[in-house]
C-alpha cells in the first residue's frame, strides 16, 4: 500500500520576527531527532538550500514525506512539531479524511503534543503562547468543516 504522504509546514508569520526565540544547540537537536532518524526520517538542518527552499514555501521547518527540513536556527516547539509530521505520517493519522481535514487534524495533534509535552522538554512560554495561538486557528478553521475533535484540557 502506497502510504498517503502529507506535507507540513511550521508556517512563518513574517510580521514577527524570530528575535526574542531560543534556539536549540546542536545536541540537544540531535537527541530529539534521533527516534526518528532510526525510523528512516531524513534531516536536513541549516545550509544555502534548505534556508532557501525554506524562505519559499514561507516556513521555518517542513516535513516532507519521510525528510524533515530545518533552518539552522530553529526552536524546540518546530522541531517537535515536524517530528510529529514524520510519525503522523508514518503510521498514516487521519488519512481516511479528505487532504484539508487531514492538514487540520494533524496540525492540531501537533500543537496538542507539544503543548503536552511542554516540560518534558522545557518549551519556552513565548513558543507556548504562540503554539496555542496556532492551535486555536486549526481548531476555528476545522470548525469550519463540520469536524468534532477531541479536546484536551491544556489551555
């Protein structure tokens, strides 16, 4: 069975600047990538092509079927939320639903998870802001199809 492969995208807001974020040291990326990188994911992190293609897509990380792209700054929150991509992926989340509500679905997962696991990984207050932020959109924009989700009582 082909697997339906979806694309995400940590959007950037351009009317926000990056100043003011933390952004995560060289091991610390490593570790949270490791699980999936043993999973087969292929991480590109930094570099002329990956800030590139970044830039045009209008993100600062991307998950692209089985490769997750990172600007070289990057924040906790972005790297938890395209390794959760890779595993929505990987085990086919929401795939039965139509390309829109699937996108919605799996981008209010994301937000959940990291919200979730916001000490388990000391997501700093400004990517939690931000991150709830996102997810109150996604579930608006899901309201919008009609569609129930549940509901966890983190914010």
């Amino acid at each position: 069975m082909i697997q339906y492969i979806q694309t995400m995208l940590r959007k950037v807001d351009r009317s926000r600047s990056r100043e003011g974020y933390s952004f995560i040291s060289d091991k610390r990326f490593d570790a949270i990538t490791v699980p999936v990188r043993k999973k087969g994911a292929i991480i590109i992190r930094g570099g002329e092509d990956a800030e590139k293609h970044l830039d045009s897509v209008g993100a600062n990380a991307a998950c692209l079927g089985d490769v997750l792209i990172f600007r070289q700054n990057v924040t906790i929150s972005e790297v938890l939320e395209e390794t959760r991509h890779f595993e929505q992926n990987l085990t086919g989340l929401n795939s039965n639903k139509p390309h829109r509500i699937r996108e919605l679905l799996n981008e209010i997962d994301a937000k959940e998870f990291i919200l979730q696991n916001a000490k388990k990984y000391s997501v700093p207050q400004k990517e939690l802001d931000e991150t709830k932020e996102q997810l109150k959109f996604y579930r608006t924009q899901l309201s919008y199809y009609g569609e129930a989700k549940h509901v966890y009582s983190i914010i």
